[in-house]
C-alpha cells in the first residue's frame, strides 16, 4: 500500500500493530475505499511462529479456541493449509 494510506491508517512500514474488533473494521473500510486487495488469514505471534516453523518443515501442533463464525472458519482452513494440526475447542456465543 501507498504511504497516504499507512498515514490514513495510522500505521508505519514493517511494523506489526495489534488491533481491537473495531480498529481492525475501520482499518478494513480504509483498505476497501483505497481499492487494496486483502486476505483474511490466522495470525497472532505464537500463530505465525507456528505457521513459520511448518513452511521449513517441522511437524507442528496448536491447540486452540476459537469462536464458532466465520473468523473461526478462517482461522481453521489457514492452519489446515499450512499443514499445522490442531486440537480445537468452539466456543459458542
């Protein structure tokens, strides 16, 4: 993305910034209405270690909670195509 819209988003080059549900909706309407591409994608710390660790080849487990939506969903299939397995518990609201 162009450096107007990290200015817009509030956000520097190479920086990982964490985000409430309703940061992250505004910063997607931004992305949105600057026409940027996105993907929805598992992540967190311990996450993209994980993910990282699969790509140079370990076996590599998560045993996680998520939410029984679409999120969730997401979540599962990201993990699933990195080859990491997992045990999961769903949570209902």
């Amino acid at each position: 993305i162009t450096p107007t819209i990290l200015k817009e988003l509030n956000c520097r080059a190479n920086e990982m910034t964490l985000a409430s549900p309703k940061e992250h909706q505004q910063i997607l309407t931004i992305l949105q209405k600057n026409n940027c591409e996105y993907i929805t994608s598992c992540g967190g710390s311990v996450t993209n270690s994980i993910v990282a660790a699969s790509s140079l080849g370990s076996k590599c487990h998560q045993f996680t909670c998520i939410s029984n939506d679409e999120e969730g969903r997401v979540f599962l299939e990201s993990l699933k195509e990195k080859n990491v397995s997992k045990n999961v518990a769903i949570l209902h609201f």
